[in-house]
C-alpha cells in the first residue's frame, strides 16, 4: 500500500512538472517523508537480518518522532 501512495505521489510531482506547475512544497515534503520512510524500513530490514539486534523504542520517542515529522512536513 506504501508503494502504491509513493508511486502515485511520484506521478502527481512529475505531473505537474510537465505541466509547468511547481509542486506544493507539502506535497514534495510528503513525498520525501514517505521515500525515506521506505529506505529506513530496507536498512533496518538488512541489519535485523545480519545481525539479529533488537532497538528499543519507547512510546514517548514515537510521539517525539511523529512531531518531528509532521514539523518538517509544515516547514516549521
């Protein structure tokens, strides 16, 4: 389903580039928010499957994290 949004993002950036339109600075920010997303899910994939280790996260350091992100995502 990710992948999906993120190609259908992809195809609204080069839209509107074709189109002339510069894309809404949200829209690229999303856009970036959910390639990044996908390449730390490959790493943390890759490292799970050498070395086995375990990160602890608590609920307080999603909650951070969320902020964090919808911060940059409004520019802020």
């Amino acid at each position: 389903m990710v992948d999906t949004q993120n190609e259908q993002g992809e195809e609204e950036v080069l839209q509107a580039l074709v189109q002339g339109e510069a894309p809404d600075e949200l829209q690229c920010r999303l856009h970036l928010l959910g390639l990044s997303k996908e390449i730390l899910e490959h790493q943390s994939h890759l490292m799970w499957e050498t070395h086995k280790e375990v990160v602890q996260v608590s609920i307080d350091d999603v909650i951070e994290g969320a902020g964090k992100l919808l911060a940059f995502a409004l520019g802020r």
